[in-house]
C-alpha cells in the first residue's frame, strides 16, 4: 500500500528510532490501533507475555509503528509514548481501544 506523499512512514524498532515519535507531540489529532500477538505463539510459550506486539500511531503527516517487543524494557519509548499520551492540545483516536489501553499501562 502506498501512502500519500505528504504522509511520512517511521518504523521505530531500535533505540535509536524512538525520537522520531517527537514528530506527533503536539498534533491535534492522533490516531491509535495496537496489535497483538498470534494467540498461537501464545499458546505454545508457557509464560508468554500476552502484551501488545506493535503500536500504530499517526497524525495528519506523519505515520509511526512502534515494535513493542523490541522495546519492551526501554525508558525512552515510555517517556516518548506519555509525552504523546498527555499532551492536553493533542485528541486521541482509536476504534475499539479500550482494551488496547488498559493492557498498554
């Protein structure tokens, strides 16, 4: 899929991605989805964390996905996803994101 060419596409996996997401602070509106992990994997791995796999988050210009298994235990995406996450200006936008929310806290 192609996306607009005013839209920008980050991939953030590394560390050292994670300051792209600054992108999105202060944006009127962002849009949310999480995604999971096959429950299959699940399934077969006792003890599995059952969390979400990828976040999507987009404003109006600029797309990110964040790998949350990778970055499971890294600061910098916690404080970067609060800064987004509180920011009084900013609407949040996600379709059935309830669960997807309390599972992220």
């Amino acid at each position: 899929m192609k996306l607009p060419d005013h839209i920008k596409f980050h991939w953030i996996g590394r560390p050292e991605d994670i300051p792209k997401l600054k992108l999105l602070v202060g944006e009127l509106i962002i849009g949310v989805d999480a995604e999971w992990r096959c429950n299959a994997v699940n399934a077969f791995s006792k003890g599995a964390d059952k969390g979400p796999a990828i976040i999507q988050l987009s404003s109006e210009t600029n797309a990110c996905i964040v790998d949350l298994i990778t970055l499971s235990k890294c600061d910098a995406l916690d404080k970067a996803l609060t800064e987004i996450f509180t920011c009084k200006q900013t609407i949040i936008v996600g379709f059935a994101f309830l669960g997807d929310l309390s599972m992220l806290k």
